[in-house]
C-alpha cells in the first residue's frame, strides 16, 4: 500500500494523504480461484446435463448448480460463502484437535531458552545479546530475529502544522531506510493503553517529597497509593526482525548461528536508531529479557499490569511470562484474568486525510487495547515486477471487459490510478511497504468486551477507516495485535 500526497492550503503547510484502496481484484473478471472453480463446476454440471438428458437432468442437477452460484457469488460479513469454506474448515480441525484450549502445565519443565507462549508461537526462542543486553526472539519456522525499543514522542496532535508535516516527512524516511536495507523482514508499531501503577508519582514523590510524618506528607503519600493505580497510560514500541535467509551470507561472515545473526541484527539496530532520533522520537532503550517479560504478561493478564509495573522483583522471567489458562472461541479470545478481542483494519480511508486522523483510534479512554501497524518492506525491484504485473492484469481485465460489453466501474478506474501513483512513487525513489493493521481490544467481561469493540469500531468510524473482527484465529492474531514480536496472521 502507498499513499499519494495532495498539496493543501499553503497557509497550513499540511498535505493530505490517500490510500490506496484494497485490492480484491481476481484472476478473471474480478473472480478469485475459489469462485472460479465453484462456477466451473456449475457450468459442467449445466452442460452434462443437457448433452446427455435436456430438461429432465437439468431439474436434477439444479442442486449442483444453484449451491455453486450461492457459494460463489453470495456475501456474508464481506467475503463470498466460497471464502469462508477454507477459514471455517480450518477452525473445526484445530476444534477438534483441541488447538483452541492452552493449560500451562507448571510442572512440567519446559526447553531452556524458549517462551511460554500457547499456540505457533510456543517455538520461539529468547537470546540476550551480550552487547546491548537487548532480548532478541528467534523465530526458527519463519526464520526471523527480532529486537525491540521502546520510543516516547512528544502527542503529536498538539503539535502545530507544519511541525507535523516535519515529523511525517522525517518518519517517512525512516521507513525508508527499512526499505533500502534489504534485510528487514517486518517492522511493527505497537502503542498500547496500560493502568497505570502510579510509578510515575512514586518516583517524583521520593525526589520532590519530604515525607517527615507530617499531616501533608501523609495526605500526600496517601493520595499517590489511590489515585496512582486509577490512571491510564501508553506504551509505545517498535519492534525490527531480520529476515536470517536473506541476510545468510552476513551471518556467516560474523560467525554464524545464532550470534553471528545477532551481529547482524545490531548493525541494523544501529542503524534504526539513528532514523529514529534524526525523526526526533526519543529512545528509551532495547528492551530486555525482563521489560520484554512485563510486556507478554500483560497482554494476557491485564489484572496484574500494575502490580507488575510497582513490583520490579516479580513477573520479570520470560520463561514464566506467558499465561497460565487460553481458550479460543469462533470470535473472541479468554486468557488469565481478560477476554479479547482483534480486529483487522480492512479498508484505509479512501478519502483524503492529515496525518493525525488515527487520534479517534489512539486517544479513546478507558478501553484498554493494543494497536499495531505491521509493515512489511518491498525491495525496488520487486515491488517494480509487482507494480507491472498488476498494470498488465488491470489492463488485460478492461480489454476483456470491453470485450463482453461490460461497463467501467469507477472502483476499477480507481484501482488503476493507485497503481500508476505507486509506480510515480517509487520512481521519485520512495519505499513501498505493505501495511497491516491490527486493533486487540480487552476488557474483564464479554458484556465489558462487546462495549469496548463497539466504541473501537465507532472510532474506526470517525478515523474513516473500516475494521473486521477477525474469526477462526483469535489466538494467531492477538500474538500479532498485542505483543510486539513482529509477527504476521
């Protein structure tokens, strides 16, 4: 996805920006593989009939061709019936495999090294790199390893235009140095709502604070142990995996295995944390193997986030970080102390917007929730086969459309003007990246749940974007949408 930017008002000195639109065109005619198929078997079905009986077979395969026009064509939560055989397929096996249930079994040791994660994520491996003291996650399926920092940035919405304008153009370059690098695998933005401790007030209190055993000092003390924990925060990280295949030759040129892969993750760290600062972010530290810790045992017990934050002696072990007890259903998600939802930001706007128009999503109160952005760098030369590939189909469909004497739908007319944006773009030598987004919601109840998603949803709504509750892989996507390991559903 890229965006094309539209010079506003230059007494603002702020431009808007259009997305691209989601891609949902097919092999032929707009028709994916699987609908293709359904109607071929339709259309077999229709033809045999009537070679081999006329009108009488015809009435006995109706069933057959009526059930693969409903399949292919019809909608249900904005996929083909057709879409959902796979996805409903899929879930029933992991039911029935009992794939949908994690118990932590205490004590049964686990393999060193590894994280106490249910699901495709329990084969990640912890490293702590000796030289940053940096927690890094090798992900040995998919071949990745991953370092994580921890950012705080100034609120952006207050800021005036054209300091705006500045920060997007100077994070648009960090993003193009992931780009240019050629070894990143994903980068991922995770700003997360937490309780607040109270930790903040604590630290002030014991610098500033004279606690004598005064009146004062004891009303004082009294009101941060109460209005402390009642507070709300955000934690935002952003998190760098290294795609091992790609950088295989540099690994064995810093000794191989696994520490010649932290090498070459830290040169990219580096590198990382100079676009950073240069984009004036402040730099808060790679997270270690207790911050990282912190952060896994909140997503799955949100209860206990601020016990943990005013306890620095507990919950600090990646091996015990995970949670106890997670049972997945069709749509939801139930761990330690919290049900879960996630939802996927299935359209951008189509509209033009300014930079902040996410702040609906990022500032709602009193919903705790986690909000990644997964972008996944292309290399020029192939995002330039892939921009041909998709000029060539567009026009192809609209020759064989003409030919059939169907009508231009201006979706389409749409769809071909992002592509010739995409290809201008990465002429002009800018970075194309296609970006996921993914909401985890939380809350104590399913009544408390189902408020929280609405209000999310109703946001989304105002930051004129559209988002889908995902169903049939929960567990999957909230390991994407909640903890910041750089992963994708």
């Amino acid at each position: 996805m890229s965006s094309q930017q539209n010079t506003s008002s230059a007494g603002f000195g702020l431009r808007a920006v259009q997305f691209s639109r989601l891609t949902r065109r097919g092999i032929l005619l707009g028709l994916s593989l699987p609908q293709l198929i359904v109607l071929a078997t339709g259309v077999l079905s229709i033809v045999g009939a009537l070679y081999a009986g006329g009108g009488i077979l015809l009435a006995w395969t109706a069933p057959i061709w009526l059930l693969s026009a409903a399949l292919a064509w019809t909608p249900v939560g904005g996929r083909k019936l057709i879409e959902w055989v796979p996805v409903t397929f899929r879930w029933v096996a992991r039911a029935q495999a009992r794939q949908t249930v994690f118990r932590r079994r205490i004590v049964k040791p686990r393999s060193a090294g590894t994280l106490a994660l249910p699901g495709d994520a329990a084969s990640l491996r912890e490293w702590e790199d000796p030289e940053t003291g940096a927690a890094m996650i090798h992900d040995p399926h998919h071949q990745t390893l991953t370092a994580i920092v921890g950012v705080s940035h100034p609120a952006f919405v207050l800021l005036d235009p054209g300091e705006q304008e500045r920060r997007v153009a100077t994070w648009g370059r960090v993003l193009a140095t992931t780009c240019r690098s050629g070894r990143i695998a994903r980068l991922q933005v995770c700003e997360r709502t937490l309780p607040d401790g109270g930790s903040g007030l604590i630290e002030w209190w014991q610098r500033h604070g004279t606690d004598d055993g005064s009146w004062t000092s004891t009303v004082y003390r009294e009101l941060i142990d109460r209005a402390g924990p009642a507070g709300e925060r955000h934690a935002t990280t952003i998190s760098l995996a290294l795609d091992l295949k790609t950088a295989a030759r540099q690994v064995r040129t810093n000794g191989g295995g696994i520490k010649g892969a932290a090498a070459v993750l830290r040169q990219e760290m580096t590198t990382l944390v100079t676009a950073l600062r240069a984009a004036e972010l402040t730099i808060t530290g790679w997270l270690t193997p207790a911050q990282v810790a912190v952060i896994l045992r909140s997503a799955y017990d949100p209860a206990t986030a601020a016990i943990l934050e005013r306890n620095t002696d507990i919950g600090r072990t990646l091996a015990t970080a995970g949670p106890v007890a997670v049972t997945e259903s069709w749509d939801r998600l139930r761990s330690d102390s919290a049900f879960h939802a996630v939802l996927w930001v299935s359209e951008w706007p189509r509209s033009q917007v300014y930079p902040g128009f996410l702040a609906p999503v990022l500032l709602s109160s009193g919903i705790q929730r986690s909000f990644s952005l997964v972008c996944t760098p292309i290399r020029s030369d192939q995002a330039a086969r892939d921009i041909r590939k998709k000029k060539t189909e567009l026009i192809s469909d609209a020759a064989q459309r003409q030919k059939m004497g169907q009508i231009e739908d201006a979706s389409q007319t749409a769809e071909y003007g992002d592509v010739l944006q995409q290809e201008a773009d990465l002429t002009a030598g800018h970075g194309v990246l296609r970006y996921t987004g993914l909401i985890s919601v939380s809350a104590p109840s399913p009544e408390e749940l189902d408020t929280a998603v609405a209000a999310i949803e109703q946001a989304a709504i105002q930051a004129s974007c559209e988002t889908r509750r995902l169903v049939g892989q929960q567990a999957q996507a909230f390991t994407v949408a909640a903890l910041p390991l750089c992963r994708t559903v």
